[in-house]
C-alpha cells in the first residue's frame, strides 16, 4: 500500500467508493469530484505511481476493465463521447495523489479538447 495514497484506501475498502467493477487485479469506481456524471476510474490493486510501472498483465487487465466500464457507461448515458486518460502520480499540485489510475469521464455539449500531439 502507496503511503497515504487515498486509492489504496479504497481499494482495501478503508474508504467508502461507489465501485462498478472488482476482480483480483482491478476495481473500478466513480470519481467522488466528477468532470462528468458517470466519471470513472480503475485502478490496480497493487499501487503504483506510474502507468510505465505497470507489467503486461496489469496494463492488460487495467484497460480492458477501463473498455468495459466506458462500454457500460456509454450504454447507461448515452454521451457524446468519452476521454480516457490516465494519470500518473501526485504531481507538485495540493491534493495529488501518487498512484497511476486510468480515467474514463463520459463527454456531452461540448467539444473534444483533449489532444495528443502526433509523433
């Protein structure tokens, strides 16, 4: 377990969560600060900081659980669309969490802003 790292808390089910999905690698809940209804992320159960710590089999079962909740999602709300992303570590801002965890918000009334230079 991360050092005060709030995710490992939920995941040991020390803090309360609205969960979507739990197997023996993964759990995935809702976000309790939305940027959408039904934003969601998934985490691993074993902590760690960044998304480049994952193996193969965590990156695996981390994002097919991430498929599977925007899948859900999209047939329960019907948005325009999703973002997912996934963020890595605390960074230096107040309130960051060291622990890598994809993000899956649903998108709806507004453009895609979300862009990743090529190459």
């Amino acid at each position: 377990m991360g050092e005060d790292c709030i995710f490992c808390g939920i995941v040991a089910g020390d803090l309360p969560s609205y969960d979507l999905y739990e197997d023996d690698e993964v759990l995935a809940f809702l976000d309790v600060n939305p940027a959408a209804e039904g934003h969601a992320l998934v985490v691993p159960k074993e902590h760690h900081e960044r998304v480049t710590d994952f193996d193969a089999e965590t990156t695996a079962a981390v994002f097919t659980v991430a498929r599977r909740v925007a899948a859900a999602m999209d047939a329960a709300l019907d948005p325009d669309g999703f973002n997912l992303f996934q963020t890595n570590g605390g960074g230096r801002r107040p309130g960051g969490v060291p622990r890598a965890r994809p993000r899956d918000p649903p998108r709806r009334g507004r453009p895609d802003r979300l862009r990743v230079p090529a190459g």
